[in-house]
C-alpha cells in the first residue's frame, strides 16, 4: 500500500514536470499528474470491464496524485534535482503497477499472456498518455529498456503463480526485477549521450 | 433538451472549425466534428460500462453533429465572423454537457467526486480527442479557466441533489455557473492578447 | 480466418513500416505494428463491452502481428519495395476488418447505424492510433477515400442482413466493395503528386 503511493507519487511527479517544462499552467501541471499516475490505472479497468475505474473511485490515489502535481508546480526545480531519487521512485513505480495490473488481470480470469500485456499497459500506459497529450512520440516506444523491463516484471506474476507462490510473490520478485533492469540500464547508461536534455522520471 | 442540441451544434462547430483550418477535406472535417460533438459523451459511458456508447445510438445526435460539421466545411467564413455567438453556445454546451454527464455518472451510484470527474471531461473530453487529432496540446490544458468553469459546474450538481433539490436544479444552476464563469472569463481578457490567433470556439 | 490473417500482417506490415520511418528502435517497431493491427478491434470491444478485448484473448493474432512487426523492422527496404502488394493486403484487410466488425457489433443487438460506425472505426482505428502515436494528423482526416470505403464496406453488412442473406455473403460483398473502391482510388491517383513521400500502406 505504502509502496503503490510511492509509485503514484514518482508517476504524478513524471508528468507534472513534463508538464512544467512543455510551460502549462498550474491547472494543466496537476491534470497531466493526474492523468500520467492514474491513466495506466483507467486503461486496465477499461480492459478488463470494471466500471468506474478503481483509481477514480480512490479519494486517496486522487489526492495524493493531485498534492504531488500542485507541489511539483511550486517546487520543480527541486523536484528536478533529486534527480536520482525520481528515477528510483519511478522505477518502483513501474514494478508495483505492472505486477499489481497483471495481478488484477489474472483474478479475472483471462490467459496468463493476456494478463502480462495488461500489466505492462498498466505500468507504461500513464507516461505513454502523457507524452501523446505534449505532443512527444511516446518516450516508452523510444526507449527500449523500459517497456522490456516492464513486460519481465508482468511475467514473474503468473510464474509465480503457477509455482504456487502466495500473490505477494509475485508482486515482489516481479517489482524488484523491474527495478533492477531499470537501475542496471540507467547505470550502463549514465555516461550515455542522451536525446533529449532533461529526461523525464519516466525516461 | 434543445438545450443540449444546442451545446452538442457548438462543440460539432468548434471541431469542425478548428479541422478547416488545419486544410482538412470534408470528411476530416465531418468526422472531426462528430468526435468533438460525441467524444465527451463516449468516454463517460465507456467509464460507466454503458454499452454501446449512447451517443452512437442516438441518430439525432449523430445526425445534427455531422450537418453542423458540413454546414462549417461550406460557410466556415460566416461561422467564424458569429466569435461571440459561438463562445456563448459553447459556454453552453459546457454547461449542459458537464452537468448531464455528473448527474447520469451519480446515477450509476459512483461516489460524488468521481462523478463531478466524469462530468469534468464529459465537457473538456471531446476538445481535448479533437486537439490531440490535430496535433495541438489540448486547449483545456493551457486555458485555465476552462476546466475550471468545467469542475465547479459539476460540482453544484450533487450539491444540489444533497440539497434535496431535483435534478433538474442541479442542471440548471451547474449549467448557469459554467456559463457565468466562461463569460467573466472571456470579457477579463477580452483585450488580452492571445497566444494563437483566431482560437477556436472552445478556447 | 486465413483472409483476417492477410489483414492483420497488412495492417501490422503499416505500423512496423511507419516506425521504421520514425527511427524507433526493435520494440518501438514490433509495439506500434501490435497497436495499428489490434488496435481498432480494441476498441471495438471496449464499446460493445467484450472483456477483455477479444484481440488481447488470441495469442494467434499476438504472435502474427508481433512476427510481423520484427520482420518488417529487419527486412523493412524490401517490404517497402512491395509497396502494391502492401497496398492490395491493407485494402483486403480493411475490407475484412471493417466487416467483421461491422457484424460483430450486429449480433451484439446495436441499431444498424451504429453498427456500421463501429465497423468503420474498427477499419480506421488501428491507423489513427498509429499516427497520433507518431505525432501525425491521422492519414484517414487527410485522405478522404479510406474512410469512405470503410463506410460503404460497413453499410453492405445490415443490408446483406436486411435481405436474408446469410453472414458470409456481407463479408465477401462489403470486403470487395472496400477492395474495389480503394483499388480505384489508388489507380486513378496513381500519377498524381502525393503530398507526402512514401506514403505509408494504410494511405
């Protein structure tokens, strides 16, 4: 619980500074925060038949989406320079929504291949929604270790599951393999010549 | 009723006006008129499980949006010089679009801040599709006061209803606040410059 | 079956082609050739209700349009050399599309206005993705042909039905009346400057 607030917050901060950096105004900061931390969310419950969506039905995920966006607004250049610290947030982000959306996927009742690609748009459809509303190619069809390291942790889940593993299992081997891809590529990568000055949380 | 012919005309002008200016031809522009005419309505009961989408079921609707966006592709000159006129119906249409939306979300008992949601991009969604189509980041995102005017409007609705008021309250006062707001707004900065010339009907 | 197959590699073959264009990377590639082939039948069931979405349930159209965005991105100069054969499948998999479409949404008990707009949008909606995902004004605004072939192909199915004709007969109809109008199309324009060079297999 605890940690999928940490990764609503790193995914609303994501999209609340790009939101900055493309100059919207405070409203459109905290709407595209919402919509990038929220979106994977309203994506896998449209899928999957479960009206309204859970993360609009959550005053909690709302509000604390909502504070991070106002916050990023008054404090980004902060924000922006805990650098390292977003990167983390979001890489446990990533891992904590695309196990739980393949989670949720798989207590539906659809095939195990099914409920990875759901996961996966869980976890990359927020930033994907966000690049698209600023007018940027998706970053995930860009970069490619992200959306891979998204679809590694979905399949720990129901091989987790068909070993017999508790849930919580697959949750948190799928969401440390996801981190440890990210960290382990941002690494390699660290002297990297970059596309675009001032990669996003979510880059 | 005809309230709501007349908010569903000025969003199918707004989308219509705004795909001639991007040069498009007739059917880019019926088609671009339908989606910001209909798009509001499909998304809140694609989020609501109502299956189909009403306003792909409702051939006036569907009718008197694709002849508006004809209309605009043959006297686009003329509608344009009508500034004022189609503000004010799309001041409107806001109104009617976003209370309509949070009182049929409360009907479906969700909770009342996901229904004042819903309401909220029942009015912005179909501006927000037609400008991603067209490649602009969504006006809504940039212009402030329109989501704002868009939020308070549904938030009067289950206000109302708490109030014991009927529905038919919430609609009228919702609607009215939307309007007062859009139309303080645009007198405000009626000499402001703005950023793009000619901005579109739902600016 | 074999001739939705041919659909889904065209339509996958016109994602893949796309991004190849746009410089993405391996996945990038594979993921927008997934996006444009199931796309709009994604979104097809999210409106008629089906979940989850029939295409994400078939790992037989899964691995044919990710074979084909893999084998688009390392064999895209000859692909693109085939640029009539690509042509022909894009207009038979429209044809299939749009029609298989049309008569899913009939036998889920919609108006047979609605059925057809669905149908349409399950030909279109796969591409309209794929360019707003690459940042272009969708190719069926600006090429007015495609859509209305879509349209007429839609229309044959209720009519087919109307007259007592068994299912098939309105798939194999409204399939060569898709086929026929935009193999016109495409020949009556064969000389005419095209605005944009290499237009990609979905124009």
């Amino acid at each position: 619980m605890v940690i999928e607030l940490i990764g609503l917050v790193a995914f609303a901060a994501s999209g609340a500074l790009a939101a900055v950096r493309a100059k919207l105004d405070l409203f459109g900061v905290v709407v595209l925060g919402l919509t990038t931390a929220l979106g994977g969310g309203i994506i896998r419950d449209v899928l999957l038949g479960i009206h309204p969506p859970t993360t609009l039905r959550s005053w909690p995920y709302l509000l604390t989406a909502a504070v991070t966006g106002v916050a990023v607004f008054f404090f980004h250049p902060q924000v922006a320079r805990l650098r390292r610290a977003v990167l983390l947030a979001d890489a446990v982000g990533l891992g904590v929504f695309v196990t739980a959306g393949t989670t949720t996927a798989l207590q539906n009742h659809v095939p195990a291949y099914t409920a990875c690609l759901i996961g996966m748009t869980v976890g990359i459809g927020g930033g994907a929604i966000r690049d698209v509303l600023l007018r940027e190619i998706p970053m995930v069809l860009r970069k490619e270790i992200y959306a891979v390291a998204a679809l590694a942790g979905a399949v720990v889940v129901p091989i987790a599951a068909w070993l017999g593993l508790p849930d919580v299992w697959g949750t948190v081997l799928g969401s440390a393999l996801v981190v440890a891809i990210r960290l382990i590529a941002l690494w390699r990568h660290w002297n990297a010549p970059v596309p675009r000055a001032g990669g996003t949380a979510a880059s």
